[in-house]
C-alpha cells in the first residue's frame, strides 16, 4: 500500500506518494511556492533528488506552477498526456469553460487576464496516451486518460485502490456534488466519471478539497448524467 502525503500548494493538494522505495509526486501546485514545497519535503525526510516521476494531471497554472523549477534542479522525470505536452512547453494555462454561474465568470475573467495564468516552460520526458502501467518505473499503479476537463487530463490508479484524479471531480466547494466548476467538455467528464466508477477504485483524491468516496461521486454521477 503506498505512503501517502499531501503537500499542499496554494489551493492545489500535491501528493507525494512512496511504493517499492520509489517517489512519485503528483501535480506541481502554483508558482511562487517553491520554499514551501522543498520546506515540506525536507520535513518529511526527503531531498528533491529523491523524487523519481512527476505526474501532471493536467496543465494548468496551479498544477503546473513549479514544474520547471522541479526539473532544474532534481533528476526526475516529468509525465503528461500527450494531448498538453504542447502547452507545458510553450508554459500556457487555457481557462477551461465554466460549467456553472461562478465558472463561467471566472472563465471570462481568466481569458481576459490569462498572462497572470502562465508557468514557465518545460519539457515532458514521457508522454502518455492510452492506459499506462507504472511498473516499469517501480509503482503498482497505471494513469488513466480522464478527459473533460481538460483534453489532455489524466488520473493515476494505485492497484489498492487510491486514485488520485486532479480536476475530474472536485470537492472544495460541494462536499456532495462534485462535478467542477470548469470542464472543456462535459460529456465526455461524465464518460471519465464512469470510466473510475468502473474501475477498483477505493478513494478519489482531487486537487482541490478532501477525499471523495465512491459512493459520493456515484451520486453526484446520477445527479449530472442528464446536465449536458
């Protein structure tokens, strides 16, 4: 069973996750937090060096943010879907659209600011496409393609069952919906919905908020089946 820590970046739950004496880390929080990540770290007993992969669950400014300031100074490699390996590179952040009231102003207001939005650029080292096992790489986990929120958006499935899922499904704001307030597409989130409520998932852990049980996105799946 993994070892689990949430370093929690901004508003970004980042998880730092130890299997078969390996890292992972997944997500990369916002920019600027830099101190407080390598403060955390240290704390917890660890060095950058000591991080084998980055996951990026999807390309946004406060899951992409210190990326290319981890690459620089660690030996790890940087994963993404290949759908937004384009956008890391060039350090873009789109403002997916919003999917109620509050997401659709922020979507507007994000578009007009979006310089505020970039990161700094970076390579990917590996890129994903379909269903990719990690065992090669030392963990007992696969990523998954979850599009919907964004194309490109990935989660990463721990055969335990911890499934750590970015912007799929969030619970910062409705403990008992949640279904984010920003998605590209709708239906196919829904379809991603399913796909991890098919799957041997014991817990879904989202970049933003706390852990959701299955039960809770089950319901919140029958709630928004006929949204869109």
């Amino acid at each position: 069973m993994p070892e689990i820590h949430n370093i929690k970046l901004g508003i970004t739950n980042c998880y730092l996750i130890k299997e078969n004496d390996k890292l992972m880390l997944i997500d990369a929080g916002i920019d600027g937090k830099e101190k407080r990540f390598e403060k955390r770290l240290h704390a917890l007993g660890y060095n950058l060096n000591d991080i084998d992969i980055l996951i990026i669950t999807h390309v946004h400014f406060d899951h992409a943010g210190i990326a290319a300031w981890l690459k620089e100074r660690s030996r790890l490699k940087i994963i993404v879907h290949k759908n937004e390996a384009h956008i890391l590179s060039r350090g873009l952040t789109p403002i997916p659209a919003g999917t109620n009231f509050f997401g659709k102003i922020l979507n507007i207001l994000g578009n007009i600011f979006n310089f505020l939005f970039r990161v700094k650029a970076t390579e990917a080292d590996i890129v994903a496409d379909k269903l990719m096992p990690l065992k090669e790489l030392g963990f007992s986990a696969s990523i998954i393609p979850t599009p919907g929120h964004t194309e490109g958006s990935v989660s990463v499935l721990f055969d335990s069952g911890e499934c750590f899922v970015g912007d799929c499904c969030i619970s910062m704001f409705n403990k008992k919906d949640v279904f984010p307030p920003f998605a590209n597409n709708a239906t196919e989130l829904l379809k991603s919905w399913k796909i991890l409520l098919d799957s041997e998932a014991k817990s879904f852990y989202p970049g933003h908020g706390k852990v959701i049980s299955p039960m809770v996105l089950e319901q919140s799946y029958r709630k928004n089946k006929n949204r869109f």
